[in-house]
C-alpha cells in the first residue's frame, strides 16, 4: 500500500489594510505652503523699497494660521485607525518647526523695528 500524501499548507500571506490618511496628507500640504510662503517673504522683503512689515505681515498671519490649522489636522489624524503613522508625524514636525520659526522672524523684526 502506497504512502499516503502529506498535505502541506498553502502559505499564506498577510496583506495591510493601512491607507495614507487624507487629512495627514492635508496637513503636509499646509506645512510645505506655509514654508514656501516663509522662504519667499523672506527672499521678497530684501527687495522692497518700502516698509516690509506692512506688506508681508498678512503673509506670516496667514502662515500661521495655515499652521495651527495644520497641528489641529496631525491630532484629528491620529485618531484615525489602520494608517501609516510617519505622515501625520511628519507634518506635526513640519508644522511646529515653521509657528516656531514665524514667531522668531515676528520677534526679530520687533526688535530691529520692522516686525509685523
């Protein structure tokens, strides 16, 4: 009588169902804009003949507020399940590091007279 055949397992395979979260993603977006729109008022100021602090104070408003928009985004992500974690970190990094750096270039410009 022949063997009987051993049965061997299929492997199997365990696929993710992590997604990239759309308001992680929204929140690299408005991280990244408020950085060109820093760099840029920056790069601008130095060209203009008149008084800086008039024109590109609506532009750091606006930045800041795209950033705090931004860290309020990150947290609303971070509840959501099953998502990769590096994007919302990423922008929360991002984000931080640019109010941060507004606030620096405000509190320069107080004290050299030309702030927002």
């Amino acid at each position: 009588m022949p063997r009987p055949k051993k049965i061997r397992k299929k492997k199997s395979f365990m696929f993710t169902s992590r997604h990239y979260s759309f308001i992680g993603n929204l929140s690299v977006v408005l991280a990244l804009s408020s950085l060109a729109g820093m760099i840029t008022a920056i790069l601008i100021s130095g060209f203009g003949g008149k008084d800086p602090a008039a024109s590109y104070g609506g532009v750091g408003f606006f930045g800041v507020a795209a950033n705090i928009t931004g860290v309020i985004a990150c947290f609303i992500s971070f509840k959501e399940r099953d998502i990769y974690l590096w994007v919302p970190r990423l922008a929360l990094v991002i984000n931080t590091a640019d109010i941060i750096l507004w606030i620096l270039i405000a509190a320069w410009g107080m004290q050299t007279g030309h702030g927002f």
